[in-house]
C-alpha cells in the first residue's frame, strides 16, 4: 500500500472518531506529553487504533493523539513520537506529522528533550530552534518522490517558519518565560553523544542535540506545511555535564518544567493561529 493510501486510511479512522477540525498540529516529545491533559473538548485515540500509525516504545511517549480545545484554538497533538534509533524507516518516523497535515493543520510546532551545549546552558532551559543539522545519516524523503506531498528538492532556506519563530518568541513575552535560540543538531541515537562527538556538534554551531525532530521538519518543508520546534534542554551534553547521562533525568526535568512548558506552548498555540490566518490572508 502506497504512503497516501495508508495516510488516507488513518484520516478516515480519525475524523470517525472525533467532531474536532484541528488547525493546528503539536508534537510532544519525551517527558512533555501532559500539555495534551489540557485540553478541553479532548477526544484521545491511542495509534494502535489508527491505521499504519507506528506505535512507539520509548518510556515518555504515551502514544496517543489528543484532539481538542487549546483555549479557542482547534489542534491534533502527538502525545509522543516514534525514533529512528527504534528501528523504524524514515517514512515511518513521519507519519504521524503527515498525519497532522493531512487532518487539516496548517501550522505544527514541534517540541524534543534535548542536550545542552551551548555556554550557561541549564537542565530545564528552553530553546527556539532556528536551523538544524541532520546528522543522522538518514533522510524521509530518499527514494522516489510523492509528487503529492511537495518537489523533489525542496528548499530547506527556511525551514523552520519565520511567522511561527516570532510567534514563539511574542509568547514568551507573553508568558514570561526566558525562551534562548539555537541550531538543534540531530542524531540517529539510541546512544547519548561521547565528549568527542559534542566538541565536534558544538564546533560545527549547534546548541542543542538530539534524537528526532530533524525528520518531521524536513517531511512538513516538502508539504509546504509551517513548522517550528522548541527543546526543552533536560541534561548537559556529554563532557559538559558533571554527571553520567540517563533517560530518567530527562522525564524529571521535563515534568519539572512543565509549567513553564505549559504556559508557554499554550501562547504559542493561539499565537501560531493568528499567524497563519494573517499569511492566508
């Protein structure tokens, strides 16, 4: 079964399931998933009961896509995503971004955990990404092209959206929420980075690395769908932290910031929104 057969199988399980027409897309990623709990009108539907959708195994992904309310604002949200380092194909790994697309949002901020690299970096800092470097070796769009989704090199210039960055940034204006701004480099994992790989991330101008995020936006750029993300940073990168890495300190620093996280993604919701009705206009 082709890609956009698959997707419109998932479509029609989803929009059987729910009266809500999203605008906006959320991915929430490792530790960060309760934001979808506040939601109101919230209609959960867990992957294993959508078609094709893969079904993840990392603790910190629930699993589910929330639907509802953020304020007045429709939105579809992944509580939770699927990894490369899982021993999915990159098309797997976004196909529930393309899902998001698909049900009809216009607009999909991404959220991860990251590492810090950046000086003065702290667990529980807060990250707009403005650019990344994949460095995971793979690529969502390798093989032959769906003509349906976008062209076959798409441009990359700006791939995380210029209305969607001010909108984060107005928003932690908005909320009071000290928001920094970096270069995200993404790695294929499950391993966390050795000191010597961190030297050469910080050195190549990333600020923060990770595991996912990378792929998501290079399928949403050949949509033509904006997208942005924000890291949450949980831990100090390798030979920068004074303690050995684990996924634990991850969870606990994402709860710990959840209500920063929360109010912060709230505002950026309503204002990605606005934004994407002033560029329909």
């Amino acid at each position: 079964m082709s890609v956009l057969a698959e997707l419109s199988e998932a479509v029609s399980a989803v929009q059987a399931s729910t009266q809500v027409v999203p605008a906006v897309g959320v991915v929430l990623g490792s530790g960060l998933g309760a934001w979808a709990d506040s939601l109101t009108s919230l209609d959960r539907i867990p992957y294993g009961e959508i078609p094709r959708m893969p079904q993840s195994t990392v603790v910190g992904h629930a699993g589910n896509l929330c639907l509802g309310l953020a304020g007045d604002v429709p939105v579809a949200c992944l509580q939770g995503r699927v990894h490369l380092y899982e021993g999915h194909d990159p098309e797997r790994v976004v196909f529930g971004v393309r899902l998001l697309a698909r049900l009809g949002c216009r607009a999909i901020l991404l959220t991860n955990a990251a590492g810090g690299l950046a000086p003065g970096f702290a667990p529980g800092d807060l990250m707009l990404v403005t650019d990344h470097l994949n460095l995971m070796g793979k690529n969502p769009l390798t093989g032959p092209n769906i003509e349906a989704f976008g062209p076959r090199f798409p441009d990359m210039t700006e791939a995380y959206d210029p209305a969607l960055r001010a909108a984060a940034r107005e928003a932690a204006i908005e909320t009071g929420t000290k928001l920094h701004e970096g270069v995200y480099a993404g790695l294929l994992g499950p391993t966390y980075e050795t000191p010597a790989e961190i030297r050469m991330i910080a050195t190549l101008g990333a600020s923060a690395v990770g595991m996912s995020t990378v792929p998501e936006i290079i399928a949403l750029r050949h949509m033509g769908v904006p997208a942005a993300a924000i890291s949450c940073i949980t831990n100090l990168a390798a030979g920068i932290s004074k303690s050995k890495l684990d996924h634990s300190e991850v969870e606990a620093t994402a709860r710990a910031t959840r209500d920063r996280f929360t109010a912060l993604l709230s505002a950026w919701v309503r204002r990605a929104a606005l934004a994407h009705r002033q560029v329909a206009r």
